[in-house]
C-alpha cells in the first residue's frame, strides 16, 4: 500500500529507563503527544484516513497495469485465446441472475450484497473445501460472536472472521435499519466501493470479489482490486 506523509514533523520518541535488570538499563520507546496547535485526531478522522489508505492499492492500478514489467499477454493475445479455448469449451456468458449456491460458500457468489459479503469474508485465506464447510456450519447455527467464532473455525482465522462478520452486521443495522446491502445495487461504483471498505476487515480484493464477481460492476477500480 502506498504509504501517506505526514504533515508535520514527529518528536523523537522519549525513553525511560526505570526498568533495571542487575545493572543493566533497558530502553523503552513511547510515542509523545501530537505537537500543540495539532488538534487531537476524532475516530471518524482516523476511519476516513484508514478507508484511504485501503482505496490506495486498487485505485493505483485502475488505469494501469499492476505488472508494468510484464510484456504479455498483449490484449489482442488475450481476444486469441479467448477464441480457441470458446471454440473447444463453447462461450461462457455471465448470468443475468446471480444464484447462491447451497453448497460452497463461493466468493461474491450471492444476489444479496450482505451475504455475498459474508461468504467471501469466510473464503479469505482458505480453501474453497474449508469456507464451505464453514458457511454450512454458520447456516445451521445461531448465536453470538463466541458461537460464532467456535462454529466457522474449520475455515480458519475464526477469531478474526468471527469479529468481521458481526461487525459488518451490526454496522449495517445502525446505517441502514436493516441487515441489508442492496441498496448497494443503486449506487455508483465509487460509492459501493467505498461503502464496502468502511467495514473493518474489509479490504480491495474482498470488496471487489463482491461488487465484480457478484454484482457484475465493471468499474476499473473493481477489477484491479480483484487482481492485486
């Protein structure tokens, strides 16, 4: 991720030395205050700075190539292929109706954005064998977050993907009334993008995985996100 710059400079970190092992002094860092006349940063300042920076990766490769060293396939290489291989496997042709499979969790792979969302939050960094089995568990289960978390660990990172999962749903209860994400359907690209990344553990791939692949948006941003 591209790295932000800060405005003014920092003051050297402050050591204490009150930690004392036979003689020998053990130095601890901790951070000053902000530099007065700075102002103290408000949660909703730090959140749009962090939404930022998680816009930063696929909106730098929205209008060129995340590999700029790769010399092939050149699009006309890619127009061939597609070619040969429509001609020996048939054309595939995306869907005018997304359908939610019942049996792999699937990534994007819901006409719902919210539980589009969910499944590919339980395919991140596993196998497609495990979010299933994790997204069929969490199907025939219902409880809190230690439920939760006890219920999808057989698709790994339950701690994590437990917390995401709950935060997702009770943000978009306190936004919207309701657990809900369709109205995502009506916005702009740039709006559902950022909608989705203003969810904690919620990042470019997964955002894109659930706007390109589930809800067929063509934005530029989308598909870079999906490829970095």
């Amino acid at each position: 991720m591209a790295s932000t710059t800060c405005s003014h400079a920092t003051a050297p970190p402050r050591r204490s030395a009150r930690n004392v092992n036979r003689g020998n002094v053990i130095a601890i860092e901790t951070e000053e205050p902000d530099a007065p006349g700075h102002g103290s940063k408000t949660p909703s300042d730090k959140a749009a700075r962090h939404q930022a920076r998680k816009r930063q990766p696929c909106s730098a490769f929205s209008r060129r190539s995340p590999f700029p060293g790769f010399a092939h396939p050149t699009p006309d290489e890619c127009v061939l292929a597609h070619g040969i291989l429509a001609s020996l496997h048939g054309d595939r042709a995306r869907p005018e109706h997304v359908l939610a499979p019942a049996a792999v969790a699937g990534c994007g792979s819901s006409p719902s954005v919210l539980d589009a969302l969910v499944r590919t939050v339980l395919s991140q960094n596993t196998r497609g064998s495990n979010s299933s089995r994790a997204k069929q568990s969490m199907d025939a289960v219902y409880g809190g977050r230690a439920k939760l978390q006890r219920t999808i660990r057989s698709g790994g990172l339950g701690v994590v993907k437990s917390g995401v999962i709950i935060g997702v749903l009770q943000r978009a209860k306190a936004r919207h009334g309701a657990y809900s994400l369709d109205h995502l359907f009506a916005a702009s690209d740039d709006d559902a993008m950022r909608e989705l990344l203003s969810f904690p553990g919620v990042g470019p791939k997964t955002a894109s995985c659930v706007l390109l692949i589930g809800h067929g948006k063509q934005c530029d941003e989308c598909k870079a996100g999906a490829r970095t």
